[in-house]
C-alpha cells in the first residue's frame, strides 16, 4: 500500500497541536466562559471561570510541550523550511 500524505504520524501530531494551543486562545477572545455558555445559571460559570483558566493553561502546556517533543515529526510533514519555521513560531 502506498504511503500518503494523510498517513503519516507527523499530520495527526500537527492538528493536535495545533488544536491544543489554538482552542484554549480562540475560547478566550469570545470574551465570556465556553462561548457564553450557561449550563446552570450565570453566577455557576463565573464560579467555574478559575478551574476553567487552568484547564485552558493545561491545554497549552501539553501543546507546547508535545510541539517541543515532536519537532522531528513535524518537520517530516512540512518540507519547507520557511513553512516548517513559520509553523514553529506561531505554536
């Protein structure tokens, strides 16, 4: 069977990543909890506001720290070196 693109271990690693540093900063630019979200009531989410600061600060590290340790899987998806560096920076 022929290898493709899609395949590759590099491309799932690169939209986890990308999902998890990009999630946690597009739910804070709405501006309110979980897109403005109220499961229970207003005061209920402003009470959860803080776990879900952390869990947003956890979500990042992981990005961050799996961007980190799976560079060299990455850098095998994207072949160009401006790309690749581009890609890098922004995460």
């Amino acid at each position: 069977m022929k290898d493709t693109e899609l395949s590759k271990p590099g491309i799932g690693i690169l939209a986890l990543v990308i999902l998890l540093i990009f999630i946690p900063f597009w739910e804070s630019w709405y501006g309110t909890s979980l897109w403005g979200l109220n499961l229970y009531s207003p005061a209920h989410m402003d009470a959860i506001s803080d776990q879900l600061r952390v869990f947003k600060i956890v979500l990042v590290c992981a990005g961050v720290f799996l961007l980190l340790r799976k560079s060299n899987a990455i850098k095998t998806v994207i072949k160009s070196s401006a790309a690749r560096n581009l890609v890098l920076a922004c995460c």
